[in-house]
C-alpha cells in the first residue's frame, strides 16, 4: 500500500488523519507493528513520521530500481 498526499494538499491534516485512521484500526484489530518504507532523501516523510513516533530501525540498499539513490530506510511504530 503507498500513502501519499499531492503536494497542494499537504500541511492541511490528510495525511495525519489517514495515518491516525489506520493506527487506531490496527489497534483494534490486534496488530502490534507497523512498518513502512521512506526514500532516504524524503526528509519530510522522515519528518512526518518520526512526529507520530515511528523509529528507523534499518536502511535498504537497492530498494528502488528506478530511483537514485536507492536507498530506503525502514520504519516502524510499535502499537
């Protein structure tokens, strides 16, 4: 699944509330993690991200193959 906001729209709360939508249904439902990937260069997804608590917990080299560089960090926010 990709999340994503179109630059016209962002700074306007879209993409907080869809990530808090998808939190609070993982919740309830019993899933204890979750995980995502952010291309290293991505600072405001970094940045987006690490206010809501997720952690990097590792780097990918080669995880794109049609981006440079591509290289994506692993994150992840435990419930």
């Amino acid at each position: 699944m990709t999340l994503g906001v179109l630059a016209n729209y962002r700074h306007l709360g879209y993409g907080a509330k869809i990530l808090e939508k998808i939190i609070i249904d993982s919740k309830k439902i019993g899933i204890k993690c979750i995980g995502l990937h952010v291309h290293v260069d991505n600072r405001n997804a970094l940045k987006f991200y690490g206010k809501r608590g997720f952690n990097i917990i590792g780097k990918v080299d080669e995880y794109y193959k049609k981006i440079s560089p591509n290289s994506a960090y692993i994150l992840e926010l435990m419930l």
